[in-house]
DNA sequence: GTAGGGTTAG
C-alpha cells in the first residue's frame, strides 16, 4: 500500500500547479494532490511555493544540470525565500561533484529535511566508492526518520557496488518492501562480483521483471563472458511479441556482445529481429524498434571483422546519425588503412570531437604519414590524453625517435600526465635509440605511476637487454613470475641470444618448453645463440625439432640464422645448398651470412657470389664492396682489390664508417 | 527538464 501510494506521489509531483479545473480530468488530479497533500506535510510545502521560487529552483537545477555549480551557489545564495526543494538541488549539485564537504554544510543547516535531503546525501557518500564513505552513508540511513524505496535501494546498490553483498543481501531482506529496483539492484551486485548462478537465480525468482532488468543480465552476463548464456536468457524472456516493454536495449547489448567476438551473423539476426519501421517515427506506442545505437552497434560489428562494405551499407542507410556513427565508420576505414575515405568522411561530419579527430591522426600514423598526423594533431581543438598517446606511438612506430622525445617533453609541459600506453611508447623510443639513461628514467617513471603489467614489463625486458644491460633484463624477467606470456620468454632469450650467451640462451629455452609453446620468433634467438658459439649440430638439431616437434614452418631469418651456423662452421658448400634450395627468395641477411663466413674461411669465390647478390639487393651499400676489398687486400691480390675500389668509385658509394656485415648478421632480432 | 535508486554502443 505504501508502495503504490508512494508512486502516486511520484508521479503527481511532476505535475505543474492547477490554477483552475476546467475538466473532469484536471479535477481528478487536483483531488489526488489534494490527498496526497493531507499524508504528505512536505509536499504542502513543496506545492505552495510562489512561482518565483519555481522559476529560480528550475533555474539552479538547470545551471547544475549544465556544469555552472559557482553561479547556481551565487544564485541559491541570493534567493531570500527557499523552498526544501531549492535546498536539495543544490545538495544535488555538490553531491554530483562529489563536494561532499559543501553538500554536508548545506545539510546541517537547512532548515527543514525530506527523505529526499537524506537520500541525495547517501547517495553522494555511496558514489565516492570509496569503502570509508560507505560507511558515513550507512550511519545517515540508520538516523533517518524515515526511508522510502529510494533509500533502500541506494544504501542496497552500494553495498553491491563495492563488492559487499552479504550486507546488500542483509538489506534486502530486511527492507519492508522490494520493488523491481531493489531486485535489479542485487542482480547487478552478484553480476559485477562474478556470481553469475545467483544472478540468475534471483532474477528467475523476481515477481516482476522490466527491460532494465533484462538489460543489465544481459550486460553483466557478457561482461563474465557468457555470451551464451546472454544469448539464451534473451531468447526466453524477451518476448517480441508483447512489443510493450523496451526491449531494444538488451538487443543492442548483445548485438554488441556477438561485435566484440567476431560473430557478426549472429549479431545482424537479431539486428534483423527488432522492428525498423523504415522511417516512420511515429509507430504508436511501440517502442520495440530500433534505435540509433542498434545502428551504430551493429556498424561496430562489421568494422570490428573488417566488413568494411556492410558497414557503410549500413551507415549509408542510416535516417539519423549522431557522432558516434560517424566516428565507428571513420575509425573503421582507419582499421583497414584505405585514409582517403576516411578524411572524405571526417570532412564532411557536421561535429568532429575528439574521438574522431585521434581517429584520424592514428591512421595517417598508421601509414606512416608523420606530416599529415602532425598537421592534424596541431589543429584540433581539444587535446586529450589519448591524442598525445597516439601521435607519440605514431612517431615511435614510424622511428622518428627525437620527434617522439620532443612531443612527449612538450605533453608534459602542457600538464599532462603520461600514462601507461605513454610511458610503453617512450620506452619502445629509449630501445629504438639505444639509450640506456632515458630508458632508466623511464622505467623510474613507470615505477612512480602504475603497477607495471605483462607488456610493460615486456618492453622493459627489450629495453634492457637491447642497451645491454642484461642483468637488468633478467631480474625485471624474474619479478614477472608467475605472470609471464610467450613475449617475455622471447624478449629474454632474445637478449641472451644477442650478446652471445648462448648458454644462457639454451638453458632458458628448456625451461620455455616446459612452461609455454615457443613461436617462431623463440626459434630465431634459439639459432642465432647456437650461431654466436658455433655449436652447429644443436643449431640444426633445434632447427628440425622446430618443423617437426612444433609444426612451425622456416622462415627466411631461421634460414638465414642456419647459413651463418654452418657457414661459419667452414661448411661454406652445405650453406650455399640451403641458399639454394630454401624455398624463399634469399634476402640480404641470407647473402650477409654466407659473406662473413666466406670472410672468416677465406674463400673468396663465394664470396663474389654473395657480395654480388647483396649489390644487387642493397645497391648503394658500401658494405660488400669494403669486405671484399679487404678480403682481396689480405690475400695480396691487388689487382682485384683496386677493381672492387673503381667499381666502388664508380658507383658513388662511400665507405660507411663502423659497419661491419659480421656483427650486423648476428643482429636478428 | 524543480531534488534522490537499478539498465544501453566507444
């Protein structure tokens, strides 16, 4: 009874005042307000407020509702009569700034309270998150003279919240009364702590259910990855049929579910299931039709596979857009790089915000072009943390390492903090220069910021190990445990392998096997440690077990690793052979080994052979010309040594100081 | 659209 009488309130005190009662209508509501009145001492008050305060009120509310909570306070200050009502909603202002401090002056000193005064407090103390604050609203619900179902619900949503559910639970069964809120409330809690059997349990066994309560099933069931189970639940309580309730948001959450797993078919039938009524706006009461987010969600999915062409489709007969819509298709064609369309697009939308102007400047990085990235990065309006992100990662991606450095200076100059993704891009800079003292300050900063994890840690293994600091390498590797991936293994067999421990290398890849399956990329660092020591018969020994224990098919680098394994070995024949019959064109890694071997074994016919495939495919390295030439010089055949010199001259190459084929080879990464 | 609770795409 109460319930019901409660919700007569609700609904009657969003009625204006009745100056008069024409109609047999408008009387019936004056009587209803007119009884409510009599129960309700506060809304007497509410309801006899002078229209001036009824304008100043809505006039602070909509202040607070646009973010101009200084000049709603002016305004509140300077009202000489106040209503409960102007009280709260600038409670309600501070209270959505989390201004708990100022929401509590007003509190203490208003003259008069509702339950709204002391919901709208709770409310504020629960949306600080913070497990201290739960606690100063629980002691304002336990004060209360009275509470209503808001009261509950906030206190029991709270509680779910931050991961209290025995005290929600306990809440719930103490209250009075439920109502649908108070269910989806508890619902929500078990979804958001993982309890997915009981979430659905409960929802099973509420009397009444509404879409929102569908929806955030839905959502929570596919947020602990039961997309299935989302899929089935829908099917069996979203009745199409009835058309009344609005079930178009669980439809979008799940159309989005299936996007975010590829399974794009499945989410275009149940795109297909909700009504379009091609462009009519007016379908009655039905509000089962599709909305601009189905649109966009389903856009999403085709983007998210690469479907381009539906995307569009789809985009293209889209009614109304909004710049979500624009935004997907923008980012979708920046996905399959095809930039053109994208900034035809971006030209053309009426509102670009920021989403679509970093959209734009991570897809011109993405093709490499720096100008065009920078251009646009100088000319948006807002930037926020994400364009620095991206026009960073932009530069380091495409190693214009010195412009990464001055961006990321000039980012923190303008009072923005680097976050993760910033910092994992900087660090990628300090590898990519080799500087071992901007790595450090980077690892320091990482430190100060955040708890390192797995790809962080990941590039601070690489940063390391490239500037040559293994150990550091190896004891940021042994923090990780157990939390390691397959990157973190090669990263640091890879170090191992470049420095010539080769040992080490060996002896870290038995304990990969044990743990992780190796990739191709293990099998490179794994060859090239056998090639740095000359143990030829484990070198090719790994070599097989790699086709034949991993089902991990050669590539030209493993080949090329092979080539210098036997090459240096002096089995220049045998490694000629494999050039010969590798099933890839030899690149200049493959020419490159087989030329320091020849080097090292002093066979100078080979090493013509190699020196000349190499000219062909690096025609203006100085390189091959400068090995031969000293090869020719140590054997006294002066005469050959002055034709590599002319020929050299010839073709205007100069030598290239500290460059040696030798140590490049054994540089694979 | 004068104040408070549960749900929706990046």
């Amino acid at each position: 009874m109460t319930a019901m009488f409660s919700r007569v309130v609700m609904k009657l005190s969003k009625l204006p005042l009745i100056p008069c009662m024409p109609t047999l209508k408008n009387r019936l509501k004056h009587e209803s307000l007119f009884l409510c009145y009599c129960g309700f001492p506060s809304l007497i008050r509410s309801f006899s407020q002078t229209p001036k305060v009824y304008q100043l009120n809505k006039k602070i509310s909509h202040l607070i509702r646009s973010g101009r909570l200084s000049e709603a306070r002016d305004l509140f200050d300077s009202m000489n009569e106040r209503t409960i009502i102007t009280w709260n909603s600038m409670i309600n202002g501070y209270v959505q700034r989390r201004e708990m401090a100022k929401a509590c002056q007003l509190f203490n000193e208003m003259p008069k309270r509702d339950i709204v005064s002391w919901n709208l407090m709770i409310s504020g103390y629960i949306s600080c998150h913070v497990g201290r604050y739960i606690e100063e609203g629980k002691k304002l619900f336990d004060q209360m003279p009275e509470r209503d179902f808001v009261s509950w619900n906030t206190m029991i949503s709270g509680y779910a919240k931050n991961g209290r559910m025995d005290e929600a639970l306990k809440l719930f069964n103490k209250m009075p009364e439920r109502n649908i809120v108070s269910w989806n409330a508890i619902i929500t809690g078990f979804l958001l702590n993982g309890n997915v059997a009981l979430a659905i349990e409960f929802f099973k066994k509420m009397p009444k259910r509404d879409s929102a309560s569908l929806s955030a099933l839905i959502s929570g069931l596919i947020q602990n990855g039961e997309l299935d189970v989302a899929a089935r639940i829908l099917h069996e309580y979203g009745n199409i049929d009835e058309g009344k309730e609005d079930l178009v948001h669980a439809y979008n959450t799940l159309i989005a579910g299936y996007g975010q797993k590829g399974r794009v078919e499945e989410a275009r039938h149940l795109f297909d299931q909700i009504p379009n009524y091609k462009g009519q706006t007016d379908v009655g009461k039905n509000k089962f039709k599709r909305n601009i987010v189905s649109w966009n969600s389903m856009m999403m999915c085709y983007v998210k596979v690469g479907d381009i062409v539906s995307a569009r489709d789809l985009f293209d007969k889209m009614i109304e857009r909004d710049t979500f819509s624009w935004n997907t298709m923008i980012n979708g064609y920046v996905q399959i790089s095809a930039m053109e369309e994208a900034s035809t697009l971006f030209a053309k939308m009426p509102n670009p915000n920021t989403f679509s102007w970093n959209s734009i400047i991570s897809g011109f990085a993405q093709i490499g072009d720096l100008k065009l990235a920078k251009d646009f990065f100088e000319r948006m309006p807002h930037k926020n943390l994400i364009s620095w992100n991206s026009i960073i990662a932009g530069y380091e991606k495409n190693e214009d390492y010195k412009g990464a450095i001055k961006l990321f200076s000039r980012m923190k100059l303008e009072g923005h903090r680097p976050d993760r993704h910033t910092l994992s891009s900087v660090l990628s800079v300090s590898t990519g220069l080799v500087d071992l003292y901007l790595g450090r300050q980077v690892h320091q900063l990482v430190t100060k910021t955040f708890i390192p994890d797995v790809p962080i840690n990941n590039s601070l293994i690489t940063m390391y190990s490239r500037c040559g600091a293994i150990i550091e390498a190896r004891y940021i590797f042994n923090e990780m445990e157990p939390k390691k991936d397959v990157i973190s293994w090669n990263a640091m067999i890879g170090g191992y392998a470049s420095h010539g421990f080769a040992a080490e290398a060996l002896e870290l890849f038995e304990l990969m096997k044990s743990k992780v399956h190796p990739t191709y990329i293990s099998f490179i660092s794994v060859l090239n440690a056998c090639a740095h020591v000359g143990l030829v018969e484990e070198g090719k020994r790994q070599f097989h077990s790699m086709i034949n224990e991993y089902g991990i098919m050669p590539r030209v680098e493993h080949f090329a690793s092979l080539v210098d394994i036997v090459g240096r070995h002096g089995q220049l024949e045998e490694a000629l052979d494999l050039i010969n019959n590798m099933p890839f064109e030899p690149d200049k890694a493959v020419w490159g080994a087989l030329l320091g071997a020849c080097r090292v074994h002093n066979n100078v016919e080979l090493a013509q052979v190699a020196a000349e495939a190499l000219i062909k495919l690096e025609p203006e390295s100085s390189a091959p010309f400068v090995l031969l030439y000293n090869m020719y010089a140590d054997l006294a055949q002066w005469d050959d040594a002055e034709k590599v010199r002319v020929s050299m001259e010839r073709r205007s190459i100069k030598k290239q100081t500290g460059y040696s084929w030798v140590d490049s080879s054994n540089c694979h990464r």
